[in-house]
C-alpha cells in the first residue's frame, strides 16, 4: 500500500477530475458531446472507487468500481446515444442562460461545497477535500439540470448527480456495500424511466424540449 499521503493525494487528484469533468459538461452544448463527456465522468468515478478500495482495503469498492465502469460508463451513454439517433432529436441543446454565466454559478457552487464542508476538516482534515469534491460534483449535476431545456441534457445532470452521491458515499469510509450498490442502481431505473418517458414526449410534441410540456399546459404563449 502507498504512503497514507501519496495515496490521499491520488484520491484527491481523481475527485478533482470529476469536479473538472463536471465543468466540462457545464459548458458543453452538443448533445453528443454530454453523452461522451458523462461517459469520461464515469470513468472517472469507477478509477477513485477502484483507487478508494485499495487505499481502503475495501473490496466491496471493487464491485461498485466494476459496475460504475460497465452501466455508468458504457452501457448508459450507449443507450442515450441510441436513443438521439433513433428519435432525431436536435443535437444542440438549449441553455436557460450564457454558457459564461454558468460557469460562473459553478465557481460559486464550488466554493460553496468548500464552505460547507469546512467543519469536517477540524475532525477529518484528509476526508474532507474528497467530501467537498463530491458535494460540488453533486452540486453542479444540479446546475446541469436546471440550465437545460433539453431532456436528455436533463438526464444527464442527473446522472452527474448520482455520481457525486456515489463518490460521496465511497469517501466516507464504512459505507454500507448496500447502500453504495442502491446509488448505482438509481441510476439505471431513472434511465429506463426516462427512456419511456422520453419516447412518449417525443411522439406527442416531436421534441425534447420540456418547454413543450409548460405549452401544452397553456403555462406559456
């Protein structure tokens, strides 16, 4: 095993990449590019699982590690990329706001992470730059949601989301297998859910943009 630094250091490194990837998802406006760039998050994801259960001696990291890799990184993008493709959906997705002002909220949701994670640095100095990483990861997912009008760019907000829990739930150490294993799963259902849904929309608005639902309700002009 890596001296206790080395090892926090490269736990820290991968954290930060998935907090560097969540930007690149914030600034992202192509549909295909979310759907590789969520695909780089997850891979990201299942390299600090992998990196957590060693530093850990956790073994069960390794399978939620394993399933990371193979639902979050590839079988999810690929059904998403599928799903473009077969339904036609326009590939540019449609921000609420500038992609400068975006970026601009994620800054502050980051720094706000550090803030509110600062009183478990006076207990766990070292696990609280990993649990700051994942409240921003988590907090950007959210961002990603609200910014888009595109479903799929919705969906894919929400899987940001997930990953953060999931890398939260890895870094505080003692984290039921059960639980862990809970978080990735969510992700499939609502992805199915989504699918269905997504499908349905489509045939009725020929659209992905949920705007359409707030007109069919006569909530806009």
């Amino acid at each position: 095993m890596p001296g206790q630094g080395l090892a926090f250091d490269v736990a820290h490194m991968l954290a930060g990449g998935m907090v560097t990837v969540s930007f690149m998802l914030l600034f992202q406006d192509r549909l295909f590019a979310l759907i590789q760039f969520i695909s780089l998050h997850a891979l990201v994801l299942a390299m600090a699982l992998a990196w957590q259960a060693y530093i850990q001696t956790a073994e069960h990291l390794y399978a939620a590690a394993a399933l990371a890799l193979m639902v979050k990184a590839v079988l999810i993008p690929v059904v998403l990329h599928r799903l473009v493709r077969r339904l036609r959906i326009e590939r540019t997705v449609e921000v609420v706001v500038g992609v400068g002002v975006t970026m601009l909220f994620g800054i502050c949701l980051v720094a706000l992470s550090v803030v509110v994670m600062l009183p478990v640095a006076a207990k766990s100095p070292l696990m609280w730059e990993d649990l700051s990483f994942a409240l921003a990861v988590v907090l950007l997912g959210l961002l990603i949601m609200i910014t888009r009008r595109n479903a799929v760019g919705q969906i894919i907000g929400f899987l940001s989301v997930d990953n953060g829990m999931t890398l939260a739930a890895a870094g505080a150490r003692g984290m039921p297998f059960l639980i862990e294993l809970s978080i990735a799963f969510s992700a499939l259902v609502a992805l199915i859910v989504f699918v269905v849904s997504l499908s349905h929309i489509y045939k009725r608005f020929e659209s992905a943009d949920v705007q359409a639902l707030d007109r069919f309700r006569g909530d806009t002009p």
